[in-house]
C-alpha cells in the first residue's frame, strides 16, 4: 500500500486520503467509516437502490459465481462476495473505477477480482456465471439489445438481474403477436416498447444513450431471451436464461419482403 501502511491498520484520515486520491466515486460505499460519496446527487446510493431488492437475492452464495458488469466502484460485487459468492468477477472498462473497486474490495476484506472489459467483449471469459449483474448499463450503451444478446450467449447461466433508468410511462401493454402493416394505433400507446435516444446529453451525461419505458426493458429481456422472474423494484428485473423467440444463436435473423 506504498505509504499508506497495512490495510489492517490504515486510520480514516489514510482511508480518506486514499479515497481523493482515486478520484471522483460515484458510489457511495463506506469504507470503515468513511463514506466515498456523500454528497451524491442520488443519496446514499446504490446503497438505498440494493435496500429496496436485496431480500430478492439469494442471502448465501456459496458455491455459486457472479460476474458484474459495469462494476464501477464494486459495490454489488463486494455485496455478492459479503453473501459467499465463490467467485465474484467485476468487470468495466474505466480504469478509474477499477482502481476504486480494488481499493474498496481490499479495504473491506473481500477477494473480488477485477478486470478492464467491455460488455461486448464478455465471449472471451469463455465462462458462464452462476449469477450475471448488469446495474446501470444498458442505458449507457449505443448498442443495448446486442449488448444483452451477448450476455445471453456467452456468460449468463442461471440469473440475469438488470437494472436501468426508465423514462416514459410505467405501463406495458399486451401485444398480439403479429399486425397488419395498416395498423398503427398501437404505436401511439403509452404502454408500447419505446426507446428514447439522446442526440446530445441527459443529466450532463453524454453516455446517456438510449432510455427505455418500462414496456420496452421487458420486451428486450425476451427478445433475448430471458425469462422475467419479477420486477424487484421499479428499475430492477431478476430473469432467468431461456430461449430466444427466435432460436439460439440468432441475433438478426435473414428476413423476406422488401428492402
């Protein structure tokens, strides 16, 4: 720890220099006793976000596998590793929040490894995961529905608990299966898949990509298919691996009619 000393005995005031030295953190993760981001816009977060589903995750993990992608800071991952997780794999492709979550994991005495890699990269794991976490990505992403295709072709094994921001209306409608090219009312329905893109930023973040409604989460889910368990929380789905709707391994299918 260079000059910091032992994690074992580093003081506060070492925990707290360490901890600005790291950067901006946009979890807020206390770090015994010292809390990393205190002043988020968000509040206690994702603490008071895990409060509102934690019960709906297996309390013990032993024996099982988690990959978290996204990390961040390692917030979940350390939270999976404190339920017994075997093995706890956060992954991301900002150096920065590597190094917190290194930082943090080690701090709090649990073994999670991480590594710098994108979701659309997960195929070289080589690996399926007992538990997949994808917590407030999908939004950043320019390409969302390959990204969860990926996922579900390479790495989930069992669970999938995703998390994403939500704009528009709450409502999911009951689609048919199939419409006629005339009709187009349903399009116009509040409870229709949408997504919005940002050209520009939302909330002074230019990585704000694509924002779905609630219809449009769970539409994509299925598209690629996953099984919806429940929606935990407002944001928060926990799915099950399934089969895609239009078989394994067929991300854009060949098509006829016009071009």
């Amino acid at each position: 720890m260079d000059d910091l000393g032992t994690l074992e005995t580093l003081s506060q005031e070492q925990i707290q220099r360490r901890v600005a030295e790291l950067g901006e953190w946009f979890h807020n993760m206390d770090l015994k006793g010292v809390k990393t981001a205190p002043q988020h816009f968000l509040g206690d977060y994702p603490a008071v976000k895990w409060r509102r589903f934690a019960d709906r995750i297996p309390a013990d993990l032993h024996g099982r596998s988690v990959l978290d992608i996204g990390c961040n800071a390692g917030f979940y991952s350390i939270e999976m590793k404190r339920r017994g997780a075997e093995r706890v794999l956060g992954i991301d492709s900002d150096e920065r929040y590597l190094a917190q979550g290194r930082f943090a994991a080690d701090v709090c005495g649990v073994d999670v490894e991480f590594r710098n890699l994108s979701v659309y990269n997960v195929g070289a794991l080589g690996e399926r995961f007992d538990i997949v976490l994808f917590m407030g990505v999908l939004y950043h992403l320019r390409h969302p529905l390959l990204a969860l295709d990926i996922i579900h072709e390479h790495v989930a094994g069992d669970l999938l608990v995703l998390q994403s921001m939500q704009r528009g209306s709450d409502q999911a409608d009951q689609l048919q299966e199939d419409y006629d090219f005339w009709q187009t009312e349903m399009f116009d329905s509040p409870g229709f898949p949408k997504m919005h893109f940002v050209e520009h930023k939302y909330a002074d973040d230019w990585t704000n990509w694509w924002i779905p409604n609630r219809a449009c989460v769970e539409a994509m889910l299925r598209s690629a298919g996953f099984d919806i368990l429940e929606r935990s929380e407002q944001e928060v789905f926990i799915c099950r691996r399934g089969t895609p709707p239009y078989g394994p391994g067929v991300v854009y299918p060949a098509r006829g009619g016009s071009r």
